[in-house]
C-alpha cells in the first residue's frame, strides 16, 4: 500500500467501516460526528476564555455535585452569611428602621432629622480624613451651594431637551472644559454620566461597536492591564467582549508593554491604560501604548476615572507628569470622574472622545416604537438635572485656579507621606505613586495585620490582593492641619508593635479577606461575595412599625 495516496486509504477504510450499515444508521452516525466536532471545536477554541480556565470552572462545577464536598461549601456559605447579616444588623443598632410606608407621612423635621441619622452611622470619622479616597471634600460653602443648585435643578431632566435645554447647556460646556483639559480639539467631543463604571461601559460599547460596523470585528477583545478598573470586566459581562488580561512589569507595577503588544489580535478593539490605576496608583506608559494603537490602528482608551481631575492640573501645580491625554494620537477617549477630584457631588463622571464618530457608536437608537423615535446618548434614558447642574456649579465655583491649588495640597501631602514610609522598616511601596495612592506590601509579616490595627485607631484602608496590599488614597480632607503627620504617627506606632512578633498569623474579618485569595474555585469567591451585596440590603427583622401618626417609637 506504499504507492497508494493516503486518501485513498482513507477513504477505503471509510468505505470499509460503513459497508454494513444501513442508510439511517449512516445518516446517524454521519450527523452525530459533525455536531459533536463543531461542540469541541467551539468548546476549545471560544474566544470568551481560555481552554484551561473553562476547564478549571468545569471542574469545579461537577466538585460541587459530590455530597461531601457541597455540604461542606453550603455549611461554609451559610455561616459566612449569617456573619455578613449580623454585621449589617450590628451598624443599624440604635436606629428604628421602616419596612412599609407610614399611614400618614412625616413632617420635615422628622424626615431631616432622620436622614441626618442614617447619613451619621457608622464607625469612621471620614471627615477628620480618616478614610481613604470615598468623600473627596468637605467644604461647607460648597455643600450649601451644591445643595441649593440641586434643589433648583432637582426635577430636570435632559432626555427632553425641549422642555429643559439649560440643562443640556450645563452637560454641553461641562464636557467641552473637561475636552479642553485633556488637550481636546475643536472635534473632540464627549457625555456625562453617572460615574467612572459607566463611563468605562459606554467607552467599550462605543469602540466595541465601532470596530464591528468599521471593521467586521464579531468576536470582541480588549487588551487590558490587570491592574486596570474592574469596570472593564464588568462591561465585558454586559458586552460580550472577551477580556485579554496583560500582566504588570514586579517593579513598577505599570502595564508590561511587550506583553500588550504580544497580546494584540485581529479581533482587539481597545488597548487600555490607566493613569492612574486604583490599586497601587502607578501610571501605565500611556505614551507606548498610544504607539501601539497608532501601529496597529486600535483605538487606545485612558481610564482616568480615579485621578483624571489631578493629572490635568499638576504640571500647572508645579508636578511633571508623561503625557497621557489626546496630545497622544492613540488615545481615542478618556474616563475622568467629576466626582473625586472634580469635587462634584456623587454621581457625575466624563466620557471624552477625540472624534464624534466615536461617540455616535456610543448613542442607542431606536426607530420603529410606537412610542416615537427614541435616541439616549448614555445607559439611562432620563438622567438627573439636579447632578449635572450641581457638577457644573461644582467646576465655575473651583476655576481653574482653585483646582490647581486643591491638586498642588494633594499631591504635596501624598508625597511628605510616601517620603516618610519609605523611611520605615518591615514596609515597602508598590511601584511609584504617581497622584494620590500610596499602596504598601510587607516581606516580613502579613500586611493585613497592620491595616487591621490601624483600623482599630479608626483609619480605614483599602485592602489589595494578588498580593496582598493595603493602600491609602490621599484626598483634600488629609490636606488638613495635622491629619498626614497622625496617620503617619499611628502607623509608626502599630508597625513598631508588629514587628516584635512578625509570624502572628492575620486574624478577624481581613482573615477571611486573606484566606479568599487561596481558594482556587473562585466561583465560592463570588458566592460569599454575593452575600456581602444582600447584607447592604439587610434590615432586621426585628424592626419597629410606624405608628399612626406616622411616628417611629423613640425618634
């Protein structure tokens, strides 16, 4: 059979295998080998995830079947709950809490002196700058004039631009200051939204649909640094964009260029950067990224949702910063929030573009409802006048000015901090700050332990993980008289305490914080984790009834 050509012996062989079949057993066989090849093909080569990583979640999905194995993780599950319920119920103590309305409604003093209850509990004093990042400002003349503008503006709304067109006015010259802070031409263009999150979202929907009218690009990629928002995996989840992680260089902690660039297929439609990131504050080479993009024609997004309204103003506060912004051709839209270190109120955040083009991908359309032609440039279709306006209030009361001050005290403070840390042993400093996040890590003991003691004092941090970290974002409120030099006091102070006895194990609340990072189902993970979200909607079931007059016993 030497001379004979291999699909001849193929096929003979074929012949041979089905010579006694019959026609329906042929045609049976014939259909189930197709299926089951197109199910293995889409099965291994999926563009969503990894064949590893979907055989790891498969894996750990039938696991769950074993008896032993479920009970023991239900056992675990019930308990962690139980503990996430009592907590809840713990922060409530004091306070009468509501489960249906009263029969007759409540004066305004009670109202308000209620409201100011709720909005007082808790164990952190964030407005002695006890908190990292979460209230970016207090400043009583711009409380009362953010509260006196919502209040004008509360009922507006811009999706009928008809009956409120100052509204749109308001949203229209927010975006073009933001475009002309990031060295936006005349073409550059932009929303706002409800924050950072959606921000991102609407960026990704916008280059994600872009990509597929522009460039036939059906099965979506994202090239994006590990350290970059958890926003981009959220909007992967809604998009059905395929999320191409890119690790971290170990000692600067910014994205690995050569990884991005190896990590570029036919099929990405975004390169994404951070300036900063959250977790250690670094700032990725935005410059060599836009390089990238421009080389492969990829549009380049920057998420400068966390320190947007610093970098903007730093080199006019006497910082120098690499370029990051539409003076780069690559980058093709920016996230920045109005709401941190604008110093809007809540909810308020900057979608920016360097073409309309882009931004018209971001619109949704929809033409045949009986209802008329309806178009919504954002997620939501009616958005809050009352937040546009207090943010645009927010940004005329600052200048540009009064935004560079506020940056110049900020990043002073961050740095006397960061100088002062790396005076200390048993610590070390993820990376290079680049605005307002000092992140630390430890070598010679848990660093949980010491955001734990901390804690104890009253300052709250922000725990990392991959490795484990902890990092203080600096805001306005630690620019106070005093409040940089306790924190640094208080840290001395626990860390001199924990380094007598290193190898004491972590322990409390962050134990289980810890302990999460070595489970390798990750989907228990998420399961504890969705228990967390229920506790932020718990309210005893103990709780006391309206009375008549629409009174709550004791208030």
């Amino acid at each position: 059979m030497s001379g004979i050509p291999p699909f001849d012996v193929f096929r003979s062989l074929l012949n041979n295998s089905f010579r006694d079949k019959e026609p329906w057993q042929i045609v049976t066989i014939t259909t189930t080998t197709v299926l089951a090849t197109v199910w293995l093909w889409e099965y291994c080569f999926r563009d969503d995830e990894s064949l590893l990583e979907r055989g790891k979640k498969q894996f750990f999905r039938l696991a769950r079947y074993v008896p032993a194995i479920r009970d023991r993780i239900d056992t675990e599950l019930a308990g962690i709950n139980a503990n996430f319920e009592k907590e809840a119920a713990h922060r409530l103590t004091g306070i009468s809490t509501v489960r249906e309305l009263p029969e007759n409604g409540w004066s305004e003093t009670e109202i308000l002196d209620m409201v100011k209850k709720c909005v007082n509990l808790g164990n952190y004093d964030w407005k002695a700058g006890k908190v990292s990042g979460t209230v970016y400002k207090d400043d009583k003349a711009l409380v009362n004039l953010v509260t006196a503008v919502y209040g004008v503006a509360s009922y507006t709304n811009p999706l009928h631009a008809d009956i409120f067109p100052g509204v749109c006015k308001m949203e229209a010259e927010v975006v073009r200051a933001a475009c002309n802070l990031f060295h936006g031409d005349s073409e550059s263009c932009g929303t706002m939204t409800t924050g950072g999150t959606e921000s991102i979202l609407l960026a990704c929907k916008a280059l994600r649909d872009y990509a597929r009218d522009v460039k036939g690009i059906k099965n979506p990629e994202m090239v994006v640094p590990t350290t970059a928002h958890s926003a981009f995996d959220k909007a992967a989840q809604y998009l059905k964009i395929r999320v191409v992680n890119v690790p971290v260089n170990p000692k600067s902690f910014t994205v690995s260029i050569e990884s991005m660039k190896k990590a570029i297929s036919r099929n990405t439609i975004m390169l994404v950067g951070s300036a900063p990131n959250f977790p250690y504050g670094t700032m990725d080479n935005i410059e060599a990224i836009s390089e990238l993009g421009v080389r492969y024609n990829i549009p380049v997004h920057v998420d400068a949702c966390l320190g947007g309204f610093l970098i903007c103003f730093m080199e006019a506060a006497g910082f120098s910063l690499p370029p990051f912004d539409f003076a780069l051709k690559g980058v093709v839209s920016i996230s920045a929030d109005t709401h941190k270190y604008g110093y809007a109120p809540k909810g308020s955040s900057v979608i920016m573009y360097r073409e309309k083009k882009y931004r018209h991908h971001q619109y949704t359309m929809t033409t045949d409802w009986p209802g008329g032609i309806y178009g919504s440039p954002t997620v939501n279709g009616s958005r809050a006048g009352g937040i546009i306006a207090a943010c645009w209030a927010t940004m005329m009361h600052f200048g540009k000015n009064g935004y560079v001050e506020a940056t110049r005290k900020v990043i002073e403070t961050t740095r006397y901090i960061e100088q002062e840390l790396r005076k200390l042993d048993g610590i070390f400093i993820f990376g290079t700050p680049a605005t307002s996040v000092i992140a630390l890590g430890s070598d010679q003991f848990h660093i949980y332990r010491l955001s734990d003691a901390l804690s104890a004092k009253g300052w709250n941090l922000n725990p990392l993980q991959f490795p484990c970290g902890i990092h203080i974002c600096v805001t306005h409120l630690h620019t106070q008289s005093g409040i940089a030099d306790e924190f640094l006091d208080d840290l001395k102070t626990e860390l001199a305490l924990i380094m007598k006895t290193p190898d004491v194990p972590v322990a409390g609340k962050l134990a289980m914080y810890g302990m999460s990072q070595s489970i390798p189902d990750r989907s228990v993970v998420s399961d504890f984790t969705r228990y967390f979200l229920d506790s932020m909607y718990y309210i005893p079931s103990s709780e006391v009834k309206p009375e008549a007059n629409g009174k709550l016993p004791g208030s």
